[in-house]
C-alpha cells in the first residue's frame, strides 16, 4: 500500500498512508483561472459545513493529521457533540431553523474568514452537492474538499454528466458496453 500512497509519520509515532487522491484533496489545490495548474500548499484548518456524525468523522481525521478543525453549528445545535469536537466553533444562521442555518452561504463563508481557515469540507448531504457553494469557496481563495464546482456543475446535469461519461470512455462506447453486458447475462454458465 505504501508504495501507491504517501506515507506520513506524525509525532505520536504513528504512521498515515494517504491514497494519491485523499493527498490531493488535503494538500493540492487549482488556479482556479487555470484547472491544470495546482499549487501545493498545506492545509493548517479546515471548516466543516455539517453537523453530526459525518462533521465528528472529518473532525478526527484532521486531528490524526495535524490539521485543526472549525465547527459550524445552528442555535438549536449548541449543546450537540459536533460542537465540542472540534478545535473552534461558531454560530451560523443565527435566527434561522437548523436546515436553512446550515445552508446559509454567506455566513459559513465569513466565518471561514474571519476563523483564516484554509479549506472547507462540505460533510454529508447539505452542501455535497451544491455546485454553487464550491464555486463561492474558490472565488473567496480557500479550497473546497471535495470535486472541482465545474465537475460538479456538470454531475448535477444528467445530460452533461452522461455526455462526460462518453466523452470519457476508452472503449466502445457506453450503449455498445451496455448491450454486451445485457447479452452476456443471458448466455452465462452455471
């Protein structure tokens, strides 16, 4: 495993093997005027746009790392164990229900300026998926965890995504690989 990842030694002695992806999406982020130009830079902090378990699990992960951790969390969420997890934590949406105080952009956005955190994980479900958010977080000079916001403009899009499949594709096509796989059902051996 070692030698398709990069392996980290951390000062409690143990040791970390990161997959080439998960190194990048920590320690690499793009131009964003130029895609194919990244720049390595480490990540110090890392804010986590969710709540719950999934914020708790990126919480832990950044401790084994050495990265310190941001905590959003919704005036009714105060009392509630992703809070206390992290290293920092600040009140987002103040006013609003929990749902709509964590899809608040603006107010994660200026709390990751005002905490001079470095990247934003997304967590789970809220902002995944939400091209715009990514977008807002590139422009704002802090990095996304997560897909670049033009893949993920063009995975929300069932059209654009199917035809970045194609595109993609080394080999016959999707729809002939589809018939072969379908046909090869039906003549298998027992």
């Amino acid at each position: 495993m070692a030698t398709f990842g990069r392996l980290l030694s951390h000062r409690n002695g143990k040791r970390l093997v990161l997959l080439p992806a998960t190194y990048r999406s920590l320690h690499l982020t793009y131009n964003r005027y130029n895609v194919n130009q990244f720049e390595v830079k480490p990540i110090k902090k890392v804010l986590v746009a969710n709540r719950g378990e999934i914020a708790i699990r990126v919480f832990r992960a950044c401790t084994e790392l050495g990265i310190r951790s941001v905590a959003v969390y919704s005036e009714q969420d105060k009392m509630h164990m992703h809070r206390l997890k992290a290293d920092e934590a600040y009140l987002v949406g103040k006013g609003l229900p929990p749902v709509q105080a964590y899809l608040h952009i603006p107010d994660i956005i200026r709390i990751a300026k005002e905490a001079d955190v470095d990247a934003i994980h997304p967590g789970y479900g809220f902002l995944s998926e939400r091209s715009d958010f990514a977008r807002t977080i590139v422009d704002n000079d802090m990095r996304f965890i997560g897909p670049s916001p033009d893949v993920m403009a063009r995975m929300g899009d069932k059209v654009e995504a199917r035809k970045a499949a194609i595109e993609e594709h080394t080999g016959h096509g999707v729809d002939r690989d589809v018939h072969y796989i379908s046909a090869g059902f039906g003549t298998a051996q027992h």
